[in-house]
C-alpha cells in the first residue's frame, strides 16, 4: 500500500503543476478577438479566413497548433517576413487568447457532388 501511495505521489503533483498553469494561462476569447483585430485581421481575417493569398485559412484550426507556430516565428524558429514581425512582441497570454479565438469559429465543409 505504501508503494502506491510513492507512485501517486509524483502523479499528483504533476497533475497539480498543470492546473495551475491551466489555469494561469486561461484564453481570453474577447482578448483574442480584439488582438486579432490589431494583428491578423488584414491578412487571416477576424473569422479566419483568409483574405491574402499567401496567408492560410486558420479558422478552426487547432488551438494547440496554433499557439506551436506563433511560437515558433516569435522565437525565430520558424521564418517568414511578415509572421515574426507580427509575432515577436506577442506575450504568451496574447499567443493563448489569439488561438482561443481562432480555435473557437466553427468551420463547416462542404463536398463537391461528382457524377458517378
């Protein structure tokens, strides 16, 4: 019993460290919407989809994938002219709220009909 009690122990705190962090990174979606406005309007649109040729459709995309990317052109790690310039000054609470936003419009699909 003793051993099972050792083997949760380090369970539980890491289950307590990601709440916490959950919680301190909680999305803002008005937040969002209002730094998208500022910041990705122009090219991604506010309902996330595109409005420049060059730049992909990002409605519904996956909020953990989109908070990877901004990332990743904040950090340089991922190169393109126009995104690290936008994403550079972004804290990490703008990066969680713009995902949010993005991640939170719901997209539908429809299937072109072929002859059979």
């Amino acid at each position: 019993m003793f051993r099972n009690i050792l083997m949760t122990g380090p369970a539980l705190l890491a289950l307590a460290l990601s709440l916490s962090f959950t919680q301190a990174m909680a999305a803002d979606l008005a937040a969002g919407k209002q730094k998208a406005k500022q910041a990705c309007q122009v090219c991604h649109g506010i309902d996330g989809l595109a409005k420049n040729p060059i730049a992909p459709h990002i409605a519904g995309e996956s909020e953990i994938y989109i908070q990877k990317q901004l990332k990743a052109f904040r950090s340089g790690k991922r190169q393109d002219e126009i995104m690290n310039v936008i994403a550079e000054p972004l804290t990490d609470q703008e990066i969680t709220d713009l995902a949010a936003w993005y991640a939170a419009i719901e997209i539908s699909v429809t299937m072109p009909e072929l002859p059979e």
